[in-house]
C-alpha cells in the first residue's frame, strides 16, 4: 500500500496520510445503475446470469436464484443472494423463491464458513431507496461475513475499505467448496 507524505503537496501541511482508492470513484458516481429501474435490461442483476460465471462473479446458480460476489465488497468474501426474476420488494416473491434465497443463504454461510473462517455475518436485505439499496429495484439478500477487528480506521475515517484477496479468486474458491448437486 503506497501513501504520500502531504508535505509534498501545496497548501498547509495536516500531517495525514493519504490513501488513493480512485477504482471506488466507479461505484460513487453510480456507474452500472440502471437509469430506469423498472427496465429489466438495464438491471446488473438481471443480466448477470446471461453472462459466464467467471465475468458476472456468480458463484452458484440455482433454479430461481442465484448467488453471486458483490463488485463493491463491504468486505472480503461479501456475496448475494438474487431472484433471477425482477421483482423489488421481499413480500412479492413467491414461495418457492423466498424458500430458494433463504436455502442459498444458508448454505452460502456454511461455503464462506469452510473456505474464509469468518467470526460472523452480517445478513440483510435493503428494501427501497430509502432503506439503502443501491439496486432498489432488484432485491437481493447480502451475505457479508465479518472478522474481529475488521472494522479499523480505514473504513470509518477513510471511507475506505482493504480487501486483501482479488473477487476472480473468491468466486473460484467459493464455487469449488459449493455442495455438488446443491440446488436450493
């Protein structure tokens, strides 16, 4: 990881160190959203799976959902979970689909827990705008898995996030520890 010394730019010296992330500039100015949310063609979640498993990240695809790493990690191993169909809002999935996410939730824990021993998860889902979903208009269940201590200063101050193993790699090794034959 590389700073730069703030004396050696113009302006009053703050002693701070600075570290770069212009690759977060993407998911800040909003890149990938979809200009309409109610068109299933402009939807990442939707096109996703139409796309090799290695390009979209998909880690696992099942009959109604599928499981795939999130391009803007809060951490390491950070995946969701997706109705292959556009629907926004939990209480408009069908049975089968709510059975299907929570079933691929689950065995999603038991795959992180297996290949990155994580202390714990952080499950959720954003509902609307207003509840902070980033795609609003695709639900998706998030699977985040958390280790003591990986809240540090990075993230709280800095606005920025370490994430010390490439998503390529992670897709690869959650999907060779995926269950053969695992459906939902």
């Amino acid at each position: 990881m590389e700073t730069e010394d703030p004396k050696d730019f113009p302006g009053d010296p703050d002693d701070m160190q600075r570290l770069w992330t212009p690759h977060r500039m993407v998911y800040i100015q909003g890149e990938g959203k979809p200009e309409d949310p109610s068109d299933d063609a402009q939807c990442p979640f939707c096109s996703a799976p139409s796309r090799s498993d290695e390009e979209a990240l998909i880690v696992h695809r099942g009959e109604l959902a599928f499981v795939i790493l999130n391009l803007f990690p809060y951490n390491s191993g950070h995946l969701m979970v997706c109705p292959y169909r556009h629907v926004a809002d939990y209480t408009d999935l069908t049975e089968a689909e709510v059975l299907e996410v929570a079933d691929l939730t689950r065995t999603a824990m038991r795959v992180v827990r297996e290949v990155s021993s994580p202390g714990g998860f952080n499950l959720g889902m954003n509902q609307g705008e207003a509840g902070g979903a980033g795609i609003a208009a695709h639900l998706h269940q998030h699977v985040v898995p958390r280790w003591v201590g990986d809240a540090n200063f990075l993230p709280i101050v800095g606005r920025t996030k370490a994430l010390p193993i490439l998503l390529a790699d992670t897709r690869e090794q959650y999907a060779a520890a995926w269950p053969s034959g695992e459906e939902s």
